[in-house]
C-alpha cells in the first residue's frame, strides 16, 4: 500500500531488487520474499514520519507562539519549516534562531506526549519481524539448495556407476 509521496515505480524496483536477490522457488518462499519487500518499504517509511512530525510541529508552534508566521489554514504544504528572522540577521542570529525553534518544537512535542518513541516502537517492531522473516526465508533456501546439491550427487553416482 503506497501512501501520499511515494511512487509506485520505487516500490515496484524494491520488489524487484529483492526477488531477483533471494530467487524464491516455492510458494512459501515467495510470500516470505513479499513480506520482505512490505517490511523494508515501511522501514523505509520512518524517517519520513519522522521528519514530517518535526516539520508539523515546527510550523504548529510557531503559529501558536508568533504572530508573523502563516495561518494555521496555510500550514500543510508551508514552502519553508522555520519562521524567518528579519532580512538583516548574521549567521549566529539565524544559528540561535533555528535553535531556538528547534528546541520550542521538542518541547511540545514533549509535553503532548510521546510520539517519537511510538514512532520507534513501531519502527523496532518493523525491525524484528523484517529480520524473523530473514531468517525464515534463508533457512528454508539453505535447505532448499541442501536438497538440490544431494540429488544432483546422488544423479552424478548414478551416471558414474552406469559407466563401464
């Protein structure tokens, strides 16, 4: 399921990029090969959730706490993520500026909760199941190639018993 932003075109080169990498033969290893693809393409997803709360957050607080920043109706598709300093500010004005937001946007971000570690249980729950999902994966194409290798050995004695 692609969500606004993404494009079909990235998640269909990831789900080619994995398939081609693990090859899988059997239906299992073809589902197990799929949920490879949706996990790494939600991993995927986290830092832009990430980047998009602090950038909402930014803008939310800074219309909250200033008056010359866009109204809260102009926020969602806002060109800029940081209100801007008058026109005559050095470099360490805007560096204590941005700072300045920065630390405003945390800490409310802080005081309505926790949204960052929700953000990384979700993302750490992505993690293991992406890596259970490995390992199941692997297991069962070691076994598979295991097989293989027996049968073309036991084919190869066959063929060298046969011959005079």
């Amino acid at each position: 399921m692609l969500i606004p932003g993404e494009r079909r075109d990235d998640y269909e080169r990831l789900r080619c990029d994995i398939w081609q990498e693990y090859d899988p033969q059997t239906p299992t290893e073809e589902e197990l090969t799929e949920r490879l693809v949706s996990l790494l393409w939600r991993l995927r997803r986290v830092p832009a959730f990430e980047s998009a709360l602090m950038l909402w957050t930014t803008r939310f607080t800074a219309c909250v706490f200033d008056d010359n920043i866009l109204p809260m109706d102009d926020l969602i598709g806002a060109p800029h993520a940081l209100p801007e300093p008058n026109d005559t500010a050095d470099d360490e004005e805007l560096g204590r500026h941005e700072s300045f937001v920065l630390g405003r946007t945390l800490d409310q971000m802080i005081k309505k909760g926790d949204i960052f570690s929700k953000i990384s249980t979700y993302e750490a729950g992505l993690v293991r199941k992406f890596d259970r999902t490995l390992d199941r994966l692997n297991d069962l194409i070691d076994r598979r190639k295991a097989i293989q290798q027996r049968i073309a050995a036991e084919d190869a004695e066959v063929v060298n018993a046969a011959q005079p």
